[in-house]
C-alpha cells in the first residue's frame, strides 16, 4: 500500500475501499496503519463522512478539514455536491478512501457463519469507471474495532447505539489485498457501451447522471470489489477467532 502511495505515477488516482466496523475507522485506524505525519498534505487521503456525525461539533470541524474529510448527507446518494468533489479528487490522481458499505457492520448483526460485510453502494462503480485514467483500486478489511467501539442494538429495531468508545487492550487485525483486477469487466463493459452508442464514460461529466446500461456497469464494477473484500474477510475471521 506504501508502494502505491508513493510511487504509483503521477495523475494515477488510488481508491482504497475497506469495510466499516466503527466510527473510528477513519481516521483513528487508517493513520495507525499508514500515520499521516509520514505523508504530508499532499500525499494524505481524501474521505467522506456523515456530516450529522462528524461535522456535528463545530469545534472540530477544522479539525476534520485539515484531516481532508468531506461531508456528505446521508441518502442523498452520490448526486449531492460534497460527492462530486471527491469525484474530482480521485479523477485529478489523488488517494481517496472509501467505505462502500455506506454505514457501520459489526458482527453483531449477524450470524456466526454468516459474512460480516454488508451490502456494497454501486456509487463507489460510478467513482471508479468515471475517472479519466483508471484507478488502482486495493481492498482492505479489518476486524476487532468493533471491540473498542461496539455498539448494541436498540430493542426491536436494526438500528445501534454506541456503546462506548476507546475500550483499551484490543486486539485489530488489519489485512491489504493486491490491486483488484478490473481490466477484464471493464474492456467488457466498453464493448457493451459502443455497441449501445454511449461510448467513453470516463469522459462525461460527473453532473451527468447515468443511464440504466451505465448503472449495471457500476453494480457489476461492485460486485467485484466486493468480492475482492470477502476474500479477505474470510482470511480475516479465521485468524481473529483462531
């Protein structure tokens, strides 16, 4: 990841997607992994988050600019402003980081067999096949930052309430894959779009919203970042139960 940080060529954007396991992910885990002090403003990660979370105490909120977060509205989807300035940062060869879950996962919402990842935004496809140069996407999954942050469920509802923050003395499994392999989809995709008449997408802009073909380009664009994710999980699961 290093690597790809640093050396990847200039105007080559790189999206990093992981799974959301607390409020803390980002930054809280990602500068554990990489410390932001090593990189410098230019080489830091763009973001986005809920801005009626993050943005809500305006004493931090310079706090979270400095740390190149974004906020965006919940269910406005990727229409919204904010998102299209993150569009930009990713197409202009910047590091941006993504949780394509759109919301918190812990364990507890599921069965012990069952994965752990939820259901993936096809917005993150959008973000990907939109770029004038083709990112370098990598996957990450972690597990335990449920532990430092967990949640509980409200009674009879699927919604979750912080429990409590900063539990001490947990242990977080932190695992990066290589870059996903998207050439094969999207050469597919390209033969698809020409034969439709819709051409290059990469060239339009990003105010112009997707047609029904397109929008099955980003899903299947998904699905495979998705299951580049569960690849990981299931390395991730055996390890942390072990």
């Amino acid at each position: 990841m290093v690597e790809q940080i640093d050396n990847r060529g200039d105007g080559v954007p790189l999206l990093t997607v992981s799974n959301h396991m607390s409020v803390l992910d980002d930054p809280g885990l990602l500068s554990s992994i990489i410390p932001y002090w090593r990189l410098g403003p230019r080489k830091m990660r763009w973001s986005i988050c809920s801005d009626n979370i993050y943005f809500a105490n305006k004493l931090l909120v310079p706090l979270f600019k400095l740390g190149n977060a974004l906020p965006v509205k919940r269910n406005l989807g990727v229409e919204q402003p904010m998102f299209e300035v993150f569009y930009h940062k990713l197409n202009k060869g910047n590091w941006c980081h993504i949780f394509p879950e759109g919301r918190i996962h812990q364990p507890w919402r599921y069965s012990n067999n069952e994965p752990v990842l939820g259901p993936l935004k096809s917005g993150m496809g959008r973000l990907i096949v939109r770029c004038k140069i083709k990112p370098i996407v990598v996957p990450i999954y972690h597990i335990g930052m449920h532990k430092i942050c967990p949640e509980v469920q409200k009674k009879g509802k699927t919604i979750a309430k912080l429990k409590r923050i900063f539990s001490v003395n947990k242990n977080v499994f932190v695992y990066i894959g290589k870059p996903v392999d998207l050439d094969p989809v999207m050469q597919k995709w390209q033969k698809i779009l020409d034969g439709e008449g819709i051409g290059n997408i990469s060239s339009l802009p990003w105010s112009k919203k997707s047609c029904d073909v397109e929008k099955k380009y980003h899903e299947e664009i998904t699905e495979v970042v998705k299951e580049a994710l569960l690849e990981l999980e299931a390395i991730a699961r055996k390890e942390y139960n072990k």
